[in-house]
C-alpha cells in the first residue's frame, strides 16, 4: 500500500512512543466529547480485579521519566493526546481490558470492553482476510513475545471534512464530492503496540499487551509532492482493508484525476 512508505511499519524506540501535537490544543475537550454518551475516561472490563500496574508504570514512566511514579489510567489518560488499550491473553481467550479512547473509528468503548481482538474488530473490511481465529492468537503471542514497539499506519479514510469524530453516536455520512473538488481530508490512525509478559506487578497476571492510537486528519491539499504521490498509488490500489473502499471504487476516476493535478502543481 501506498501509504505505508507515509508511515512505515516498523520497530521504533521508547522515546518515540508518544507523540504530542501543539494543533491538538483541543484533545482532553474532545476526549470527553468523543467518547459519546458514556461520558467516561476509561472502561475497564466487567467486575474485574486484574492487576494492571505493570503497565500502568510503564505508560508512567515514558510520561514522567525517572520519577517512579504509578498514574492512575484517569491521570494517564488526561496526560497524552492518544487513545489505549490494554488486552490480555490468557490459555486460547483473548480480551480488551482497559479502553480509553477518543476518536473511536465506528465504535464505542463501552461496547467492546472485555471482547476479543476478533469481536472487537467484526467491522473493519475485509479483517478475516487479514487476521482472525488461530492467526490472531498467533499474532498477540508475536506482539507478547517481541522486545520493540511496534508502530504501523491503520484505518486509513477519507472525507470532506477535518471530523475525527467517529462514535457510532455521531453521524458520519459518507462523503460527498463536489466537482470540482474542493477540499478532501485523508484521516488514519498511528497505531503502535507494546508486548507484556504480565500486565499486572504479580507473577500470576497474565501477559498482554499496550495498544496506543493517534489519530491524524491532514488536508490532502497541503501535502508535498511525495506524499500526494503515496495517496494516489493508495487511491489506486483501492485495497479492501480501507475504510470506505466502496466509496473510493466509485469516485476512483475523479480522485485520481484530482490528485494528479495536485501532483502537477506541486513544487516539491
């Protein structure tokens, strides 16, 4: 895919797991907003007593190195402009045990708190395709076991709009394209994960793992020339796994033909 070179997937250092943006002036506003009717920071799964600290320190000390400090999931919530995740594995079961999140892509965190990586992700396209039964369990064990971060480009989509906004509470329409166009915004998610062997300080947590999502909105408009480049080869593509695929079959032709004269008029 062509955006994956705008983002590549790759293992990456501590210091550049979470990053802030100065633009997002209004995240923790929204951070309450989003999350729709709940109103919560955080959903932790149901009637749990799971030890989680293990993590916990862990997101605090990449937010206050050195300090030896244990935030609580509300304080690390408030501290960082991403959404996160924490999900356990245990023998063959899979779950979300803590979700705290902001920009949720068509889903609500009250809805897929304690459900699987497979539950949680039945809507993403064409998923089975990608991972699912005994491949997700292999794929948590590979995220468990590893010793990096690793960081990919996810949810890609478009929109006529800079809406990060996707809670199923909120309607989201499917864009419509004016012709010409005028303005088009290519929204996706940085997504890095972190493996655990126990989540909890105790020898008897199970493992798991830290999942942190930043969401971007970039005016397609104001991208240089190799970046409008990946974002044609991904309109070109068409891959199933993008949101809205169906949309950009539709509107292929136009897009491309937008994009192109973007590209010429480009300067660098």
């Amino acid at each position: 895919m062509g955006l994956v070179k705008f983002l590549p997937n790759k293992n990456i250092y501590q210091t550049r797991v979470l990053q802030s943006d100065e633009g997002k002036v209004n995240f923790l506003k929204h951070k309450k907003a989003c999350l729709g009717p709940e109103q919560k920071p955080y959903f932790l799964a149901k009637n749990s007593t799971l030890n989680i600290d293990h993590v916990l320190s862990h997101l605090s000390d990449i937010i206050h190195p050195n300090q030896n400090l244990l935030l609580s999931p509300e304080a690390i919530t408030k501290s960082i402009q991403e959404d996160w995740v924490i999900h356990c594995q245990q023998s063959q079961t899979n779950w979300a045990e803590l979700i705290s999140v902001c920009f949720p892509n068509g889903w609500s965190a009250n809805q897929m708190i304690g459900k699987s990586f497979d539950e949680i992700h039945t809507k993403v396209p064409n998923i089975k395709k990608i991972v699912n039964g005994n491949q997700t369990q292999r794929m948590i064990q590979a995220i468990i076991k590893s010793k990096y971060y690793f960081e990919r480009i996810g949810a890609i989509s478009f929109n006529t709009s800079p809406n990060l906004i996707r809670h199923p509470s909120f309607k989201d329409p499917r864009p419509l394209l004016e012709d010409p166009i005028r303005e088009l915004y290519i929204r996706f998610e940085r997504q890095v994960c972190k493996g655990f062997d126990h989540v909890g300080t105790d020898r008897d947590s199970p493992p798991g793992f830290l999942f942190l999502i930043k969401t971007y909105c970039l005016n397609i408009k104001k991208l240089n020339r190799y970046q409008l480049k990946c974002v044609r080869r991904t309109i070109n593509e068409n891959e199933k796994t993008l949101y809205y695929h169906r949309w950009i079959a539709e509107h292929q032709e136009q897009l491309s033909r937008w994009i192109d004269r973007l590209i010429n008029l480009s300067v660098s």
